[in-house]
C-alpha cells in the first residue's frame, strides 16, 4: 500500500495542507471545530500517521524532554520520574531517562547524548555539575530546568523543596520527645556543600540542634544515600555504648537502612530509638514501625519542571531568587519518633 500523506489528509477533508498540520501541531494557528473534525476524520479513515522525524528535522526540536538523575533504582528518584513523564504525557511528550549512577563522565554523556537528538528540553536532576557539563550546556543554548538540586555550576531556572526547613522541623520534633540529643546521618565525603538537598538537610539539622542549645560536635555520621550501606553503617553505630537514642536521616532509604540494623540489634523502636527520614517514599508508610518524615509535593514539582522546560520565556535573565521556584516541605508523623 502506498505510504498515505499529509497531501492525502488535506484532499479528504476539503482543506490546505498547512490546515491539517494547525491540527496535527495544535497550532500555531487556530483551526475552526467543524473544519478540526473534518481533518480528525479524515486522518481516522486514511490511516495517517505523522512523520515525527521529519517535523522534527524541520523545528529542530523533538517531542522529547530529556531527564537525568543519579540512580532511578533509589525509590525518591523513581517517583519523581514518574512524576514527570505523567506530566509530560499531559504536555504531549514524551520522556527519555539517563542514570548517572553518580559519575560525572555519564552525566557529560547524557547530555551530549540528548541535547544532540534536539530535545524540547532538559530536565537535570545533578549532584553537582561540573563546569565543562556546564559549559557542554551552555554551548548548545538548551532549555534547562534543575529539578531537586541546585550546583553552582550553571544558574538556569531550578525546582526545589525548602530542604533545610524540612531538616528542621523534623529535628525538633525529635528533640520534642526529650530526648538529649538527636544525631544525624548526612552524606559522604563526596557530597557538594552547596546546592545538594543533603547538604541543606545537615545544615537545617545543624540550626535546629543550635537553636535548642544542644551541640553537634561529633553528632554527624556519614553515610551513602542507599538503604543497605546505611544499614552497615548503623549497625557499627548502634553496637556503640554510647549510641543516639534519636536520628534524623537525610533520606528515608538511610532510615529505613537503620530500621533494618535496629530490629536485628534487638533494639526497640521507638522506646529505645527514635528515628526520623526525609522524601516521604512510598515505602515509609509500610516500614515496621512507619516511618516519620519530611514530604515535598512531588507531583507538583514535576509539573512545574516540565511546564518551566517547555516554556519560550525560560531563559529570559532574571534574579536567583526569581529563578528559584520553592516548594514547601511538610512533616509527616508517624510511629518511629515516638508518637502514637
């Protein structure tokens, strides 16, 4: 059969070639109902299927919006990702997905990698950009919208959640429940101190316990973001005479890593051992005991990213703070703190 035609489509339905495309393309220009449901019928009865290759190569722009995060295995990264390719559905894209694992050499090549098919955007979830991504960015003039974290190393426009106000109230909400003091699992050795969420969470921590009167010193234990190396590291921590009797972890896969080393260490929680995390995965409400938290409105987020990445004005200079879109974060009590 011979390959049907936007030509074939216009024939049918009585109209310009350029009247069906305004359909196709929703845009740019209007298109009256009765004359759109004549092109949507004729394109229903023909077959027709879009050449997105070749509208493509003729606005220099995909469907696509490209996203890259560290690790889509960890939960907070999985939800966020279906946050934004459900969003993007709306928009009428599609999503593509890079995992860094972490290593810079990968995030360089996800970005080369999607800003050369021509995405309509570029949704950079960084641990810390290094200047020659920076730059690889830069060079190519692409729409980009930071989701989660900040680097220094490039100041487009970024979605986030008030981390270190979320830090907070979760520390005092631990020390609510008299306990001396509450310690903190962070990052590691690796982790940026300025613009990570990690970061934020440790200084909100920081501020919390100073603003209680309680000291930090020798309080801050590091440890990888995944659930099972903070359960090794807890189990060493926990086995100590002199362990905390309160914990606020950065994210909740670290939470739930300390839950896992409790139970085996036959340590109660909380009568023993309070605990608290930050993400709000989905996991943490089925944790044994539930699991207390810090939540963002992911889905809002996601929105926000994906309407941000897909809007002319982006790049239009403005301010950091008018560049930075602030997300509240909110705690989520349940059993693990202490209370019933």
């Amino acid at each position: 059969m011979a390959k049907v035609t936007r030509d074939d489509v216009a024939r049918l339905a009585g109209t310009s070639t350029a009247v069906v495309s305004y359909v196709i393309n929703n845009g740019p220009r209007p298109v009256a109902p009765a004359t759109r449901e004549r092109v949507l019928a004729a394109i229903k009865e023909l077959g027709y299927r879009p050449d997105r290759v070749a509208q493509a190569m003729a606005s220099r722009r995909t469907d696509l919006i490209g996203m890259i995060v560290p690790d889509a295995r960890q939960p907070f990264f999985a939800e966020m990702t279906h946050a934004v390719e459900q969003a993007a559905s709306e928009r009428g894209k599609m999503v593509l997905v890079g995992n860094t694992d972490y290593v810079d050499e990968r995030e360089a090549h996800y970005l080369r990698a999607f800003l050369g098919m021509r995405v309509s955007g570029l949704i950079l979830v960084s641990h810390g950009l290094t200047d020659s991504a920076a730059a690889e960015i830069d060079a190519w003039d692409a729409r980009v919208v930071l989701l989660h974290e900040r680097p220094e190393a490039i100041d487009d426009v970024a979605v986030v959640t008030d981390d270190l106000g979320g830090a907070q109230l979760a520390t005092r909400h631990l020390l609510e429940h008299g306990h001396e003091y509450v310690a903190c699992v962070g990052g590691t050795a690796e982790t940026p101190t300025v613009g990570d969420p990690v970061s934020d969470h440790v200084e909100g921590w920081r501020r919390a316990m100073q603003e209680a009167g309680r000291s930090v010193e020798g309080r801050l234990f590091e440890a990888p973001y995944n659930r099972y190396d903070a359960y090794l590291m807890a189990l060493e921590l926990l086995a100590r005479p002199d362990r905390p009797t309160a914990i606020f972890c950065s994210t909740d896969d670290q939470a739930i890593g300390i839950l896992r080393a409790a139970r085996e260490l036959r340590i109660d929680v909380p009568g023993q051992l309070a605990v608290a995390g930050f993400d709000d995965v989905k996991e943490a409400g089925l944790t044994d005991p539930p699991l207390t938290t810090v939540a963002s409105d992911r889905p809002a987020m996601a929105r926000a990213a994906v309407d941000l990445v897909l809007d002319d004005g982006l790049r239009v200079a403005g301010s950091r703070r008018e560049r930075l879109k602030l997300f509240p974060s909110r705690l989520v009590v349940r059993q693990s703190c202490g209370c019933a």
